[in-house]
C-alpha cells in the first residue's frame, strides 16, 4: 500500500509538481493519440465520411467519459485529503464507494444510451452521409463504457494518492495496442468507424485489467472481490458533494460542444471532418495545462488536508506559470503552420481549407486556457467545485454556444465565427474566476473537517 502513496506535503513544491506532472503529462499525451489514432487511420484509409462518423459519435462518447471522470474528481480530491490528513479508514472507504458506484453505473449507462443512439445522433442532426458509420462507432464504443468507467476510476484512486507513474504505463501499453488493431482492423481489414472502434475498446479494456492487477500485487486496501463492493453513505454523500458540481460541469461542457458540432453539421459534412480533427489537435495542445491542473489540484488536495495552504497556493501560482509557457508555443505554431497539422489527418481539400480556418480562430482561447485550467485545479483541492461549475456553466452555456450560433449562423462566418466562441467564453469566465480569488472565499476547505465514522 505504500509504494501506492506519495506525499505530497512535504519537500520542494516545484520538483514535487513536475515530478508528478510529467508522467500525467505523458500519460494525456499518450491518451490524446491513443484518441487521434483513430481519426488519423480511418482518415488516410477510410475517406471523410469514416472521419466525420469518428467524431460525432466520438463526441458522445465523451460526454460519458467527462460525466464519469467528473465523479471521479470526487474521490480523487477525497483521497488526496485523507492521504495528506492520515485518514486511513475514510481511505479504505471512499474507494470501495467510487469503485462500486461506478460498476453499477456503467451498467445502467450501457443499456440506456443503446436505446437511445438514434434519437442521440438525429438530434445533433448527423449528415446523412456519415450516419451509418456515427451508428457503428457509437454502438461498440457504448458496450465498452465499463472499460472507460473502470480504468478512470482506478486512475483517478492513485493520482489521489499521489501516484501518477502507473496510470501512464498502462495507458502507454493501451495505445500501441490501439494503433496496431486500428492498422488492422481499418487499413487491412477496411472495417472503418467499426474497426476504430472495436480497437479503442479492447485497448481501454487492457488499460484497466492491467491497473486492477497492479493494484492487488501492491496490496490495496480494495481487493476486487465481490464481497468487497460496498457503499458507504458518509463517503457517497462527500463524493457527490464534491464530485457531481464536477460531474455536471463536465456534462455540460461536453454537451456544449456537442451543441456547436450540431451547428457545424449545418455546414456539411467536410467542415464536420476538419472540425473532429482540429479537435484532436486541440486535445494535445491543452495536454501540458491539463497535467499541470491535476498536479496542481492533488497538491492543493494534499496540503490543504495536512493544513499547508501556503503550500497549495504556491503551488497554483507556479502551475499556472508554467502552464502558460507551454501553451502559448502552442499557439504560435498553430498560427504558423496550420495546413501542415491539418495534412496530418488527411489530404481532403475541403477538410483542410475549413480546418485552417476554424483551427486559427479558435486556438486563441489557448491564450487563457492555462490559468484557468489552473486555478480551477487549485479551488478543486480545497473543494470548490460548486463554484467551478457555476463559472463552468457561465462559459459552456451562457457564452459558448451563444456566440457560437451568433457568429457562425447569424453572421454567416461560419467556421471563423465558431471558432470564436471558445476564447471569447474563455476570457469573460476568467474574469469570473479572478473576481473569486479576490474575494478570499477560496481559503474555506470545503472538505474538513474529515468524517472518520462510517
């Protein structure tokens, strides 16, 4: 069990955040391919109308993993404070809570969504061109939420401990198995948005058999036995306290850009195909501000338990620094070169023309990502995630999709004007989070004091 641990609370802030920022680093880069294997692959194999049945029912996909990692937040914030506060036995519990409660609902999630796929992808107005194929990639994809339930769970239950290493050797192991099935189920087997799929599926169940395994040959305190699933009220109530603002910001999001994918099937099926691969670039380039925000957030959770605020913030302040560095590099190559990151993902004239546009407008919202990001890991240790889903809720709905539709639609600029959206959102919830932290609300621990009964 110890091996597991790594405390946080003690030693250098800056080499403890980059130590445990890399290996998340690597791990989100790693899974950002693991993610753009499948679009690259079927684009160069299987043609745009493959590409674009990638990305709508790839979208729907994610609303679940975001719902699910959203909860996950939950615990891994919990165990990050009881980890910093010595709670062992709230440790023991909140686990087995997170773990079992996300068994059941990857259950429940299955059956339903498969009822529901067609009306889902109608909805969303999926061009007919590429219906078939959304089906196809949404169906398989569906059958194995247990596997993207289970290994975000497990994932989440060490980062809260301060172990970031494991999650990436598993997730690495993953993505060579998913680009070796993806060659042959789509560029031999010629399966497209199926193939892409079923090896997306069976690589995301490798990544959370092998994390079970490790986790019982370190002797963790959850067995994976069936007499070991259990729910703890005291432990399910904390992580719906602080999980599900998480949950539901991260819904929201997702459902916001599921919105602005509606409005882009408005303009047919290629601007569909250059947005879904502009969107795989983008998840690389937030990769370095994501794993800096979750080490940021494991030790603003750590240090806040153990009672070193001075800690927690010092640390946001240079996660945000640094986050910043990294992103902004970013930015410039994207405003230099982005034909050439659109060749990438095909040689469509037409996906590429859109992609440009669409990939220069909206990588200004790398401008703020960075902070934001941040500092939403930083209140997320101290257990703020109410207000990071109301600053949340602000962007996503109350400005995203607006804009969106003002620019894209009723000013007719199209992809420009969706592109638009993200930074212009970005900027006015930024001013929201700063007005916050001016405010001082963010030094209350929402967490303490730690219940030990259970």
């Amino acid at each position: 069990m110890h091996k597991i641990q790594n405390d946080l609370s003690q030693g250098s802030v800056l080499r403890k955040l980059i130590l445990f920022a890399l290996p998340f680093l690597a791990s989100n880069i790693v899974q950002s391919f693991y993610n753009v294997a499948d679009m690259l692959i079927v684009g160069n194999f299987s043609g745009i109308e493959s590409m674009s049945g990638v990305n709508i029912g790839g979208q729907v996909t994610f609303i679940l993993t975001n719902t699910v990692i959203g909860l996950c937040m939950g615990a891994t914030v919990l165990i990050g404070q009881y980890v910093g506060s010595g709670n062992q036995g709230a440790l023991k519990r909140v686990t087995a809570t997170i773990i079992t409660m996300l068994a059941g609902a990857a259950v429940l999630i299955t059956v339903v969504m498969l009822i529901l796929k067609g009306p889902v992808l109608r909805l969303i107005r999926t061009p007919p061109e590429s219906f078939a194929e959304s089906d196809r990639y949404l169906t398989v994809t569906l059958i194995g939420v247990v596997f993207i339930f289970g290994y975000n769970a497990l994932a989440g239950i060490l980062r809260g401990m301060g172990n970031s290493k494991q999650p990436f050797y598993f997730v690495l192991i993953a993505c060579i198995t998913n680009v070796v099935l993806d060659l042959l189920f789509v560029a031999v087997f010629h399966w497209a948005a199926f193939g892409a799929a079923l090896a997306t599926v069976i690589s995301q169940g490798l990544s959370m058999i092998l994390c079970i395994i490790y986790m019982i040959r370190s002797n963790f305190q959850f067995d994976f036995r069936l007499s070991s699933f259990k729910l703890y009220p005291d432990q399910l109530r904390l992580i719906f306290k602080i999980g599900l603002p998480t949950c539901v910001q991260n819904s929201i999001t997702s459902i916001s850009f599921m919105f602005i994918t509606a409005i882009v099937n408005i303009f047919g099926v290629g601007a569909s195909a250059a947005v879904g691969a502009v969107g795989k670039f983008n998840s690389f380039a937030f990769m370095p501000a994501m794993a800096i925000s979750a080490s940021v957030s494991a030790m603003a959770a750590q240090n806040i338990g153990a009672g070193r605020l001075d800690r927690a913030v010092k640390s946001c302040r240079i996660g945000a620094i640094s986050a910043a560095v990294v992103t902004y590099l970013f930015f410039i190559f994207v405003q230099l070169f982005p034909r050439q990151i659109l060749g990438i993902f095909g040689s469509d004239p037409e996906m590429i023309n859109n992609g440009v546009t669409y990939l220069r407008s909206f990588s200004f919202d790398f401008l703020f990502i960075p902070f934001i990001f941040c500092i939403n890991g930083f209140l997320m240790g101290g257990g703020h995630t109410m207000f990071t889903l109301i600053s949340n809720l602000l962007s996503a709905v109350l400005l995203r999709v607006p804009i969106c539709y003002i620019f894209g639609v009723i000013l007719d600029w199209k992809l420009l004007g969706v592109g638009m959206g993200a930074p212009a959102a970005s900027a006015g919830v930024l001013l929201v989070i700063i007005g916050y932290l001016i405010s001082g609300r963010w030094k209350r621990n929402a967490i303490a004091p730690h219940p030990e009964a259970g």
